[in-house]
C-alpha cells in the first residue's frame, strides 16, 4: 500500500513463472518469449537479470544469451553482476 496526498493507492504485484528456460529441440526461451513480452507490456524496459542458475556458464555468456532472445521482443536486461556491489 502507498499513501500519496491522503489517498490510499493498492498496487498489485504480479509474477510470471516459467518452469524451464528450453523445451527439446527449440532455441533458448524461444516459446515463452512472447508470453514475457506481453506480460511486461508494450512500454520499453529494462530487466534486471539475475544470472545464478546458468552453472556451465559464465555470468557474462548467460547474459548475453538471454539479452539476445529478449531483444526479438524489443526488450533489454542488464544482469546483476555488472553492477559494483550486486547485493
């Protein structure tokens, strides 16, 4: 809840979840991209990426592998590591 200028505004969270990243014989994130694009909404924005489950690979490759597929989408991320103190 947010109080601004005595009136009470509810804001709502929402969550998509998507249980794997790849289905057999398809490109990274390939069929849900656009559920994630229409979920986000038409307005451009930046996501900020949390890289820790890619274990084979580097912060830096996953990434850019998820940057790539989000970009069809007309979509942009930035991932945690890049930032100074990503806590």
């Amino acid at each position: 809840m947010i109080l601004l200028k005595e009136t009470l505004i509810e804001r709502t969270m929402r969550l998509l979840l998507i249980s794997n990243s790849t289905n057999a014989g398809e490109a990274y994130l390939d069929y849900p991209k656009h559920n994630i694009a229409e979920f986000l909404g038409k307005k451009q924005v930046k996501c900020l990426f949390i890289p820790y489950a890619g274990v084979t690979i580097s912060f830096e490759e996953y990434e850019k592998r998820v940057n790539d597929r989000f970009w069809e989408v007309g979509l942009d991320i930035i991932s945690i590591h890049n930032f100074e103190d990503p806590v």
